[in-house]
C-alpha cells in the first residue's frame, strides 16, 4: 500500500502561481512513476504531468506545457507540481497518484496507476 497526501492547493489569480505538494508513505521503494491528475467540473480526470520516480524523466500535458513542472525529493518521498502562470481554465481538483509499473505506452493512463490521494482544490479567479 502506498498512501498519498496532497496539499498546496486554494484560490489564486490569474498568472499567480501555486506549489502543490504531495507526500508518499508506506511501500513508496515499489513507487515507478507519480503522476498529477486534474479533473475540472462535468470533464474527465486528465493527467497533468508525470515524473518516473527513479530515473527523474518527465512528461506535461500539452495544456500545460511551459507553465508547470513536476519535481520529486527522494528523500522525503514527495513530489512537487509547481504551478506558474495559471490561467482560469486550470481551476480542478488535483490529485496525485503513484504507479508501480506502466503499461507499454508508459504512465500515461489512468489506469496505470494503483493509489491516489484525496485531491486539492486548485482555483484560479479571471
């Protein structure tokens, strides 16, 4: 089992920025890749960016390529989603989630990963 717990989330403006955290415990060492979610009223959750937990490489969603980047602390066994020049269209709920293997196309579904956190409250005011 591995448990998530997300925070960092709440309201910011416009082109404001916002620093999500997400703390991993339990049998984090069978941890293959994190991934951040979002999942905006009435739409489906989509993933955001996605970090492999060992060898650091990353991939960001094309709505958010440029403005958000993924980063983990192997030591304190939590991931980052740095947030910066937000836009209102980015107001979710953001999750985290920890795969313990990909599929052949790599971490890139939702159904590649097993364990996700409770979700944060991300909202950006126009």
């Amino acid at each position: 089992q591995v448990r998530l717990v997300e925070s960092g989330g709440g309201l910011v403006q416009a082109w404001g920025s916002l620093r999500l955290s997400c703390a991993a415990s339990g049998r984090t060492s069978s941890t293959y890749a994190m991934g951040w979610f979002r999942q905006a009223p009435g739409k489906e959750r989509e993933l955001v960016a996605r970090i492999y937990w060992r060898a650091g490489s990353t991939y960001y969603g094309n709505s958010v390529k440029g403005r958000f980047t993924i980063s983990r602390d192997n030591a304190k066994n939590t991931v980052y989603l740095q947030m910066n020049s937000l836009k209102p269209e980015d107001t979710a709920v953001y999750y985290c989630a920890a795969a313990l293997r990909c599929s052949g196309y790599g971490c890139y579904e939702r159904s590649d990963y097993a364990y996700w956190g409770q979700g944060t409250q991300v909202t950006v005011s126009s």
